[in-house]
C-alpha cells in the first residue's frame, strides 16, 4: 500500500481543498459520522474532530457513511448507474440486506456486483452492506445521544430505517428498553480508530475496534449472555475505562484497573486470566500460554480463546505470538498488534512513542522475539 503523509499534511490539504490529495485519502468527521474527499465544499472540521483513512473502504468499515456532496466512494471513473442506485437504496434502508435473488430481481448478475465492489472499493458487497449496516447502527453510540437527538443528528431521511438498523444490531431500539436488562455503550476514538466499550453494572464487558470483522457477532453473544439490549449510556466503568485507555495512549499508563465482567467457558476464563498476567513490552507464545494454563500442546485452542477476547488491550490478546516470532493473527488487524506491541516496549524503554495517528501503512517493522 502507499504511504500516508503525516497527519499535519493532510490537515493542512483538507483546509486548502488541494486537488492533488484527491484520492491519495479521505478524512472521517467524528462529529457527524460522514467522510468526505479532502477536496469536498462543505466546511471544514476541526482538527481534533477529524480522523484520516487511506482509502474509501476504510472509513465505511470504521463505521463513516459516505458524503453527500462529494462523493467520496466513487473511483475517478463515474460508477455505473446500476451501482448508485444499489448504493442509494442501501443507504435508505441498510437494515434490509440486498441478496442474491434481489440482485437477480433487479436483473443484476451476482458475480459482477461482487466484482465491482471488490475491485473498485476492495471488499464484497456482503462487506460493503455490513459496512453500511454498522455505521448506521454505531451512530447514535457515536453522538452519545438520546434517540430523538439521535436520530435527528445522524440526518438520516428515515427514522424508522435508523430504528431498525440499530434494534436489529443492539436490541430494542432506543426509547423501548425501559424494562429491559441494558447494557452501557460508549464510543471511544483513539490513536488506533475508533473501538465500541459496552459494560455491564458489574464491569466492562467489551472493546473492540469498531472495525473488526467480528464486531457485530459478539454484541450477539454480549445481547443473549446477559439477556440485554444495548443502549448508549452513562457508566462509571466506562468512564473509567475511556481515561485509562486515554492515559495508556499517551504512554502513562501501563496497567488497568477496570473491573471485567467477560463471561466465558472455563477454558476461556483461563486463557484471558493468563493474558493479564503477561507483562506490558512482553509478548509470550501459544504455546507457552497453553502451557500456562495446564493444556500443554493446546496451542490452537489457545489461538481459539485469543481471538474470542472481547475486551481488546486491557485483555492484552495482542501480546501472544508466534514461537517462531511471526507476531500471528489479531482481530483488530495485524498493524493494530505490531503499533500495540511497539508502544509498549518504547513506554518500557522511555524511548519516544509513536506519532499521535495512525498510519496504518507503517506499522513498526521490527522484529518481535519471544519468551
Ligand atoms: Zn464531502
């Protein structure tokens, strides 16, 4: 991939609408959940309200809807017509997923719509619906609002599509949970994206980089665990876990003491137990973590136990490797793993931390070694 300028260059780009940035990236607005070109009309955001993507697909997995007036998911060739239809139809209601057969019905091959959206954005339009699902739903935990609020802010033409986006992700829809077990939810940006923390009375219950492909899957598992819906709300753990996360950014935090409530098999249990024994800058293997546990040889099932952590970074998941010193796989993405890693070893090291964003495209390249 091609590298990103630095966060200042494209700030100052944004401002001055320079042509030669289009296409080179695109910039989220966490205040109204859209991402526009840098060279879009509208007014410009301020600099702590805005959050850069190397491409299009990026900013709709981490939950932007594309602008309006700029257009940002076009490629410099004009889409086809029957792809802006698609798109606009999915924008007006993205609770209703496009399959197959409806591809069919609306005389579309299948194959080719994969292809385009494949080849043109880089995911599946199975992806790209998710994408749009998502965000719709994340935005009202993003403004931090109560429904009516929501629902106005998100400028979303169908209040009833907003309804039914969030309710089918997070439970009832806001306003008709009153008598039901609620979950506390929060936005959170950080350096590395934005991440969703959702607790319960007794604890966090999860963070995750609202990107993760495996987003929507565990507020599944989270709703019928604790038989809740999910609603955007105030919780002392979720303060307490946005100023830890914030501190622990900035390199002067180095543990957590937010209280976990993560339910789990009792193998599970062990394994993300275990995890928070490894040190910060330390990184152990599978194979040491199993035999941490009393499963000695049980690599893959510690592999397995890993990627079903909730709670990304204060469950530090991302601090087990390969024996080999391959860092493995991580939810949250393999450059989030290496950028965690690299913080923790220079907050350990007192050598300078990495620049306040991203870029995604130059995670540190060292080597990691294991135990
Ligand atoms: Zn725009």
């Amino acid at each position: 991939m091609r590298p990103l300028p630095t966060p200042q260059r494209m700030y100052q780009a944004l401002l001055e609408k320079d042509p030669a940035c289009d296409g080179v990236f695109v910039v989220g607005v966490s205040t109204t959940g859209i991402f526009c070109r840098p060279t879009c009309p509208a007014r410009k955001p301020k600099r702590q309200n805005v959050e850069f993507f190397p491409t299009a697909a990026d900013a709709l997995k981490a939950g932007f809807r594309p602008c309006k007036r700029c257009h940002p998911m076009d490629t410099h060739r004009t889409p086809p017509g029957w792809v802006v239809d698609l798109c606009d139809r999915l924008e007006r209601n993205p609770s209703v997923p496009i399959r197959e057969r409806d591809l069919r019905d609306l005389s579309l091959d299948p194959s080719t719509v994969r292809r385009y959206f494949k080849s043109n954005y880089g995911m599946t339009f199975t992806a790209y619906q998710r994408a749009m699902r998502l965000g719709q739903s994340l935005a009202d935990i993003r403004s931090g609002n109560t429904e009516s609020a929501a629902t106005h802010k998100s400028g979303y033409e169908s209040a009833s599509g907003f309804r039914d986006a969030f309710s089918r992700l997070f439970g009832h829809p806001p306003g008709q949970s009153d008598n039901l077990a609620c979950l506390k939810a929060r936005w959170l940006d950080t350096p590395l994206g934005a991440m969703l923390a959702v607790a319960t009375e007794a604890g966090l219950c999860l963070l995750e980089f609202v990107d993760r492909r495996a987003l929507e899957t565990e507020i599944g598992d989270l709703r019928r665990i604790f038989s809740a819906t999910i609603v955007p709300g105030a919780s002392d753990h979720l303060d307490e876990t946005e100023s830890q996360l914030d501190l622990y950014f900035k390199g002067k935090q180095q543990s957590f003491s937010v209280p976990l409530d993560t339910p789990g098999t009792d193998f599970q249990r062990a394994v993300w137990q275990q995890l928070t024994r490894i040190p910060l800058g330390e990184t152990v293997s599978y194979a040491k973590m199993a035999d941490d546990v009393d499963r000695p040889g049980a690599q893959r099932a510690v592999g397995r136990a890993n990627g079903q952590n909730r709670v990304a970074i204060i469950i530090p998941c991302h601090r087990v490797i390969r024996a080999d010193g391959n860092p493995g796989g991580y939810g949250g993405g393999l450059w989030r793993k290496q950028w965690l890693l690299h913080h923790e070893r220079c907050m350990i090291e007192g050598k300078p931390l990495a620049p306040d964003s991203l870029w995604t495209e130059h995670p540190p390249q060292e080597v990691v070694t294991s135990r």
